[in-house]
C-alpha cells in the first residue's frame, strides 16, 4: 500500500468530480487514506485542527460524506449506533471490529447461501445484495483479559 499514491489518486478524483481542494479537505484526504483505523468524524477533526486550526467540523462532514459517495472510505459501523470511517477495501470484504480498542480488520469469504436462500424462501424476495459486519475481542485485547479463576 503506497500511502501518498493514493493521496494523489483520492485528489485527483476529488477534482475530477468537481471538488475544490482546499488545504483543509487535503488534509482529510491525507488523514483518511493514511489511517489503519477506522476514524469518526470529532476524531478527524482533532487530528486535523493539530495541523490546520483553521478547519471546520463542517468540512469535515462534507469531505467525508464526499469520499463516501467516491468509494474511496467505507462506514464502519459501531454498537451504539455511530460510526467511522475506514479506506473502502477491495472486492468483496466484510469489517470485522474489536469493541474493546476499535481495531477494524477486514475478512473475505462468507457463505450466506444457505441463509438467503432460506429467507428467499421463507419471503418470497429475490436477494441479491448483503450488508454483514462482525463484533468481537481482538487477539491482543483477549490477552489482556485476566481471567478470575486463574491463581
Ligand atoms: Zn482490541
Ligand atoms: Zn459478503
């Protein structure tokens, strides 16, 4: 992965769809297609005010909606309800996201025939499209789960 590549690219399709590019909105991009975690949008604008104090939660808001709509971040979405922003995945991979530290991995190969082929049955719908996303405890926050019974 070649982070300022894909800077470039991000821009570039940010321009191409009509997008000024202003010092704030690059430094989203900068942000975003940089970040292995998955950020939400106060923690977007934290880290970007470090460098930019000029920049507005509304920018925020609005470059992110904007590299939402392009494909280019994809919406991780958390128990309570809200969500972050991680750099969309190729193909087709599911997020898998650890309620503990907030690490998001991503895993490919799910077989959900036997599921949609029982709810197609059951309602009559043809399905062709799935939304899935796993919760759990990361390798690294299980080990630091201390066990009561242990001595
Ligand atoms: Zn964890
Ligand atoms: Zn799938």
């Amino acid at each position: 992965m070649n982070t300022s590549l894909d800077v470039l690219r991000w821009l570039d399709l940010l321009q191409s769809s009509g997008y000024r590019l202003t010092t704030p909105r690059r430094a989203i991009v900068e942000l975003m297609a940089g970040s292995q975690r998955a950020l939400g949008p106060i923690e977007v604008f934290d880290l970007g005010r470090a460098g930019h104090p000029g920049l507005g939660l509304v920018t925020v808001y609005r470059t992110l909606e904007k590299l939402e709509e392009l494909g280019l971040i994809e919406r991780v979405h958390l128990p309570d309800g809200c969500h972050r922003y991680l750099r969309a995945t190729h193909g087709h991979q599911h997020f898998l996201l650890c309620t503990t530290c907030g690490l998001v991995q991503t895993f490919a190969g799910d077989n959900l025939d036997p599921l949609t082929g029982r709810v197609s049955a059951d309602t009559g719908f043809a399905i062709n499209e799935h939304w899935l996303q796993l919760y759990g405890t990361c390798p690294d926050c299980r080990s630091h789960i201390t066990n009561p019974s242990e001595p």
